[in-house]
C-alpha cells in the first residue's frame, strides 16, 4: 500500500499547483503498487487561477458536477483556453494553467507509471502534444465507468480489492491508448453511423455553443449529411435521439452552472440555453427529479456536511 496519503500530503503525491488559493481537501480513499497509485478526494475551489504540474501521466474524473475549468498548455502550439471535461488525461512534464470557478467537488485521480503498465501489457505508448490537448476532454464512457469503479474500490475496499484495482487500472491504460489511437481516424465506420470525427465536431459544437445557433441545419452542414440523415445516423450512433443528447448536455452545464451560488437560476437558465426560467425548471426538474434550487440546496448540503481539512 505505501504511505498512507492524508489532507496534509497529497500532493507529494498528486502533483502541485502554483496559485495564491490552493484547493483544501479531504481524502476519502487511497491506494498505490508499483505501476500506479489512485486517491479519492474532496475538494473545496476557491476563484482562482495558477498552474497545475502533474507527478507523472495524470487521469482524473469528476464524480460530482465540476466547478468550472478554464485550462491551457502554455508552451504547446494552441495556448488558448478552453474549459475542460469531466474526465481529463495530462502527461507529465506539461504544466497547465487553469482558471477555476468556487464550489466543491468530488474526483478521483491515478497516477500511472506508462513504462511499468507498457511493459506488462506490451504496449509502447508515445505520447504528443495533439493528444495532450485532446485529454483535456475525454469524452468515453468507459474510461468514466473504470474510473467509479476505481473510485468505489479505493474508498470501500472489500475482497480481492487489489486485484480489482489492478485489473481496472490495465483497462484504462488499454483504453486510453486506443482512445487516442483513434483520434483523427475514421477507421470502420458502420454503414448508417457517423465517423468518431463526426462525432467529436458535433459534440464539440453542441457542449461549447449552448446559448449559440447551433440548428440542426447547422450541426448537418459541418459534418457534410442533410438534416435527416443527421437525425437518423446519429441515433444509430449513440441510441439516443439528436434532441435527447442536446437536451442531457444542456442539463449536465446547468448542473456545473449551479455549484456557482452567485450564479441566479435566471442566468443558468440563458447560460445553458433555455430561453426562460420556466422552460428551464421544468426541463431541469423532469431529467433530474429537483428543481434547480433543491439541486444546489442539497448538493451544498451534502458537501458541507463533512468537515474540509486543509493542506
């Protein structure tokens, strides 16, 4: 297991970061062997800004909507910030900027050893700065789905924990390597589907431009299909309708949006693309089963039920 990591050591163990307003944390979960070590944690963000340097290639999950991220890589080619995903990959040696927004947050962080994990699986892995800046979003649900499982592990350990973990933490290296294998790639696509580039330009079109025009008619003309065969294929795609995705990204903002309690329920509204407050409580109240106010009121609640030790 090694050292037990606490509130006053983790980041000895999870990296640094150069601001005036650190996060404050609570651990709630660790675990480590000698290809990777993984921590669950609380943490409490104050408005701030200042750079991250990752220990080692970096993977971290949001388990709880995030509060929100502006980052960039300033010695790569595009030092332009953007917000980032809820689930994000750093390789080590590339330190991040980050602008980030007051709330708390659940996550889970690995740090793994590539070398050790490439040795055991095989596989030389490569990295470079295109997909450096992809992992800043990483949009795959299995790499979520390991990452809870890690999470479940490290905080609730029960029998062959270990051997879980180790099983999982291969699976997400695995996975990681042919989530950016095919980055940039079309490779197989399914008659009556959209390519993963298609895919990645809408999905980017849709979760960045939620106050814009992005109209079905639009989102069709940048992936080169009409309206109707958009529809249809990216149905087939994803199982879920164009207008459902759309809908559940609006909801996931909004979420994020109300972490921020100075944030008015009239603003997420507009910020997340409903045109009113109504129209937006109904929707947020149907996909969730809360209002927006019982949302952050028990999101808050919960958070602050436990006591936030500082570093």
């Amino acid at each position: 297991m090694g050292d037990p990591v606490s509130a006053d050591n983790w980041r000895e163990h999870f990296g640094l970061f150069d601001t005036q307003e650190p996060p404050t944390a609570r651990v709630n979960g660790h675990q480590t062997n000698s290809a990777y070590e993984a921590i669950s944690l609380s943490l409490n963000w104050k408005n701030a800004e200042g750079v991250y340097s990752p220990p080692g290639h970096f993977l971290v999950a949001s388990l709880t909507p995030i509060p929100l991220l502006q980052c960039c890589y300033e010695r790569t080619s595009s030092p332009a910030y953007r917000f980032a995903g809820d689930v994000m990959w750093l390789p080590p040696g590339a330190d991040l900027k980050c602008r980030w927004g007051e709330g708390e947050q659940n996550t889970i962080a690995c740090v793994f050893d590539f070398e050790r994990l490439g040795e055991m699986s095989g596989i030389e892995w490569i990295w470079n700065e295109a997909e450096a800046i992809a992992g800043l979003d990483i949009r795959n649900p299995y790499i979520r789905m390991a990452l809870r499982r890690v999470a479940e592990e490290v905080e609730s350990p029960s029998f062959a924990s270990d051997l879980q973990l180790d099983c999982t933490i291969m699976f997400l290296f695995l996975e990681l390597h042919r989530h950016f294998q095919t980055l940039g790639k079309d490779i197989g696509t399914e008659k009556g589907k959209l390519s993963a580039s298609q895919m990645r330009k809408l999905s980017d079109m849709i979760e960045d431009n939620f106050t814009g025009a992005a109209t079905l008619k639009s989102l069709a003309q940048a992936v080169g299909v009409g309206p109707r065969q958009l529809s249809e294929q990216f149905q087939n795609s994803t199982g879920v309708t164009l207008r459902s995705y759309v809908a559940q990204a609006r909801i996931r903002h909004a979420q994020t949006l109300l972490l921020d309690e100075k944030i008015l329920s009239k603003q997420v509204a507009y910020r997340s693309g409903f045109q009113d407050a109504a129209s937006f409580a109904a929707a947020f109240r149907r996909s969730t089963g809360l209002s927006p106010s019982e949302f952050r009121r028990r999101h808050v609640t919960e958070m602050r039920g436990g006591h936030a030790l500082h570093n």
